[in-house]
C-alpha cells in the first residue's frame, strides 16, 4: 500500500468514529496504534507516528473550521439584530 492510501485510509477510518471520540491527540494516538499494524506502508518513521500526525492534523482542521462557522455564525446573528434594531 502506498502513503497515500494507507493515509486516505486511515483518515477515512477515522472519520467514521463519532465525534466525541476523535477530539484529543491522545484519542489520536491510540487510533494510531491500532491502525498501525493494519496499514502496511512504507516510511521512514515510526509507522504509528506517521499516523498520529496524520490524525492529530486532522483534529486541529477541524476545530479551525468549527472555530471559523461558529465566527460566521455569531457575525451573522449580529447583522441580524443590527438589521432588526435599525428598521
């Protein structure tokens, strides 16, 4: 298996585990290990780290884009009221 599937792979996996369970690097770090010896792919790291990083990265997308939504969001609500305030 190359990189890149063992990596399309493993965010696929996990990516189907519900949310509460795929918050925190250690939650990361303990799917790695599980997938560790699943993925065969060549690296020249420590495969379960290479899939700690891989998950950990998306962790940290995710709250950037849950961060940016909810921006959104309140941006949105506030027009909203300046909107409903200034008619």
């Amino acid at each position: 298996m190359t990189k890149d599937d063992a990596q399309k792979l493993a965010l696929e996996r996990w990516r189907k585990l519900p949310l509460m369970e795929r918050q925190t690097h250690k939650q990361a770090q303990v799917f790695a290990a599980s997938l560790a010896d699943e993925l065969d792919f060549r690296t020249m790291g420590n495969e379960r780290k290479v899939i700690a990083a891989w998950l950990i990265r998306d962790i940290e997308k995710t709250k950037e884009a849950t961060a940016e939504l909810d921006a959104r969001e309140q941006q949105h609500h506030a027009e909203a009221e300046d909107g409903k305030s200034a008619a």
